[in-house]
C-alpha cells in the first residue's frame, strides 16, 4: 500500500481534456483555479481544513512512467506527441493554501493553483478527494470533540469506515481536531497518532466465565487494565466483577483499575449506577468510557442528563460523517492569462450559491482587539490592508450590510506551497497542525462554534473584487 504510485488517479476528462489543450497549443496558457466550498456540514457554524500535507505529496510524485504511459496509449484516444509530453512532464505551477486546521468558510478560496492549464487540470480530482475527505471528517471531529467539554474522545471507525484510505486518512484529520487517539494502530505506526483499545466482547465470551476473562487480562496488563464490563449483565456481573479483580488482583500488586468501558444500554442510567459503585469500593480514581453509535448530538445529551462519563469512544458516526457524508468543495477556473495579462473568469448561475468569484485572489482574516476572528474578507491577489487605517466591511449579497472596524490585527491565509513546481513549504509535524488547530479554534466566537444554528461568520469582498465581479455579471448577462 505504501508503494502504491497514483499518478492515474483522476477523472479521465482531465486526461482528454488536457490532450485537447496540447493539440491546439493551449496547454501552457497560465490558469488560476480555485478550490473552495459551497456550505457547512450539517449546518454548522464553521469547517476546518485539513488535507494539504497528502496534496504536497501526491504532485512531489506526480509524473507518468512506461507503464502508465503505455496504458493511455492503449485507450486509443490520445497522440502520440501528447503521451510523449506526459513521459517528460513536470509539474510547474505556483499552489497557495490555507494552512491544515484552519478554519474556514464557505466561498473563499482555501487553494489556489496558479500555472499551467494542462498542469493544473490533471491534480484537479486528487486536490478534491483528499481535501474533501479529510476536512469533512476534521470538521465532524471538531463537533464532536466541542460537544465532549473537555472530555476525552476517541476515533474508533476503523471497521465501518468506506476502505482503509478512509479509515487512515480519516483518524489523521479527526486527530487535527482534537481527538485523543484512534482504534486503528496503522496510523499509530504511520502517524504517531496514539492507538488504543483493550478487549472486544469476544475476549470475555472465549473464557469459561467474566471473572475469569477478567483476571486473565489484569493479569497480563496489570498496570492498564480497562474491562468492558456490559457482556452479560452490566451493573449484577460487570461492575462487580470489575470491583473484585481490583480488589483481589490489582490493589495486592499496587495497581490500580484504570477503568471500565460500556458499549450498550442506557449509558446515561448506567454511568451514574457505575459511578456509585466505583466510588463506595474506593475506585474514584476509575474512568468510565463509553461508546455505541455516538455522535455530537447525542453525546451534549447525554453530558446533559448528567452522565459520568470520561472518554466518548466514537465510530461510525465520525469516520463516515454519517449526518452529512459529503463536503462538496469545488475546483473552479477563475482567470486565465491573454497576452499576458491574467483575465477573470466568472461562472454565473441563477443560483447565487453557484456563481463563483472572479480573479487571481487572496483572503484576509481579520481580528479584533481582544484576537477573536471578526470575518474574512477575499480580496485581488495584490491588494494589501492597511491595519492602522479604518476598513469598510460589506455583506457581497446584501451590500447594504456594513460596517466599519478600526483597531484590528489582519493576517493573510493563502500562503505559497509550491512556487513554479518547486516546493517552499515546510510541512509541519502532525501534533503541530493540532496544536494549530486548537488555537485558531479559540479564536472563533462561541457564537460560531455552537452545534446547532450558529451565528454566521462573514466572507466579505472588497470594493474593487466586488466591482469586478459586478462587472463581468453584466457583461455576461446581457
């Protein structure tokens, strides 16, 4: 798996496409593609992006060999002076992007490629799919690890996710957002993302009784014994049994029960017998995890109803986004250059959602005095902001929306990757993008944050990108 080469993995009109740029000369022409998306998850108040450190990968690799080759002549659709440039191609355009677990909104740009058409068309469906993917998953998490309060959570998918790409992959972005560790000890290996876990029902079902399952696994991991206490009867055998092991092989050995995990029933009426029992057998110090088809929405409720819970082990519902299972981000041509000037493009649709923003641009976030995130603004790729002078912020649907700020920190958010094909990004470590993660979080309004009907954070445009794309909506419409 490792050795996989995925150069071919794209849509095959990328490839028809770009031997139709080649025969009429135009695969040189400089585009500046877009990606972005259309609308939060579930409703949410925000996304997080994640994804990139995949994307470097895939176009630091991204050439054709013999064999490849050889498969596309066989298709019979591409000449021979094309499959000659594809042995010798090199990818050499300019990429710029968000950095992994920013949060981000609808409708700006979290990349941009700038380069070569035919360049920039063949990584179209591999950007999408890697960044569709793990930003869904990175903002399920994100939910999720919001509704735990502090609580730890645990990515345990690994068996329901959509293939092994989505359950490795998957852990990795859910990581990013705050999850402790995964079920799946592949990304332990591959990512040094924490693998966890102790016994499945199986384990305690191959012994002649509870107790003796029990014993059995204190006394091989004495000093992390976590039992799952719900196989056969959670609170007459589980918890008791639990108690006993402790008491007559943990506590002779000076260790202690580290904790009990439930995967059935009422957790909320379970916990709180559980919590009881531990605490008058003296086992405060014993966590209680749960799991079973946890999401967000159940997890408040249960935290809610009061449930003594320390660790949510969370599934299917995560590593699929089951509420939601599709991000939707887009790749969108938004200027091409004419005698070397680059011409916005414009894409315009009787639904405003899909009317796309013209031009070469950058995206500004814009801070507060107190460094919460006051709204985005897209603006032309060489506009700069002034912080020590006023800034006039407008609703781009409902310009009469507005108003003027003053006092504000302003940083850019689209930084370069690639520069002419050549790599000028130091990708960071994976706890590095968490950390990041967590901080640009507390950022946000909990205003934002909040699980269901959040405040909306503004993407506003400047003067001149509204005025342009104003402009070539007139100009098309006529």
């Amino acid at each position: 798996m490792n050795e996989r080469k995925l150069t071919l993995l794209m849509d095959f009109y990328e490839l028809t496409m770009a031997n139709g740029y080649f025969r009429d000369n135009k695969h040189n022409q400089i585009a500046v593609f877009d990606v972005f998306f259309r609308s939060i998850p579930d409703d949410g108040g925000y996304a997080v992006f994640a994804g990139l450190e995949q994307v470097v990968e895939y176009i630091k690799h991204l050439e054709f060999n013999d064999e490849e080759i050889n498969f596309l002549r066989s298709k019979k659709v591409f000449n021979e002076d094309f499959l000659y440039y594809l042995k010798h191609f090199k990818f050499s355009c300019d990429v710029y992007s968000m950095k992994e677990g920013t949060p981000i909104f609808p409708h700006e740009p979290i990349m941009i490629v700038k380069g070569p058409l035919l360049d920039c068309q063949l990584i179209e469906t591999y950007v999408l799919l890697t960044i569709n993917h793990q930003s869904l998953i990175a903002t399920k998490a994100a939910r999720i690890v919001y509704a735990a309060e502090g609580r730890n959570v645990l990515e345990f998918g690994a068996r329901r996710a959509h293939g092994y790409d989505a359950s490795i992959y998957g852990a990795r972005a859910a990581y990013i957002s705050g999850v402790l560790g995964s079920s799946n000890t592949y990304v332990d290996y591959k990512f040094q993302i924490p693998a966890l876990g102790t016994m499945a029902h199986s384990y305690v079902q191959s012994y002649g009784s509870e107790y003796e399952a029990f014993t059995a696994y204190a006394n091989t991991y004495p000093d992390n014994t976590l039992l799952l206490v719900d196989t056969y009867n959670t609170l007459k055998q589980g918890i008791p049994n639990a108690i006993k092991i402790h008491k007559e092989i943990l506590e002779p050995k000076g260790f202690r029960l580290k904790g009990i995990r439930l995967d059935s029933g009422d957790l909320t009426y379970l916990t709180k017998e559980a919590r009881k029992m531990l605490d008058q057998a003296g086992l405060k110090d014993t966590k209680i995890t749960v799991s079973n088809s946890l999401d967000e929405y159940l997890i408040k409720e249960l935290i809610h109803q009061g449930a003594q819970i320390d660790t949510f082990g969370v599934g299917e519902r995560l590593i699929t986004a089951r509420s939601e299972a599709v991000f939707g981000g887009v790749f969108k041509l938004s200027a091409i250059e004419v005698n070397g000037e680059l011409v916005p493009k414009i894409k315009i649709s009787d639904n405003i959602q899909k009317t796309t923003i013209p031009g070469f641009k950058q995206v500004y976030r814009f801070y507060d005095e107190s460094g919460k995130a006051e709204a985005d603004v897209i603006t032309l790729h060489d506009e700069k902001i002034n912080p020590d002078e006023p800034y006039h912020l407008f609703d781009p649907n409902f310009p009469w929306k507005d108003k003027v700020i003053e006092n504000f920190k302003v940083v850019p958010l689209l930084i370069p990757i690639f520069i002419k094909g050549k790599l000028v990004y130091e990708l960071p470590r994976l706890n590095e993008i968490r950390a990041f993660a967590k901080e640009e979080h507390t950022k946000l309004w909990d205003e934002v944050t909040r699980l269901e009907k959040p405040h909306e954070y503004y993407v506003d445009l400047s003067q001149t990108l509204w005025d342009l794309k104003q402009e070539l909506i007139k100009k098309y419409k006529k």
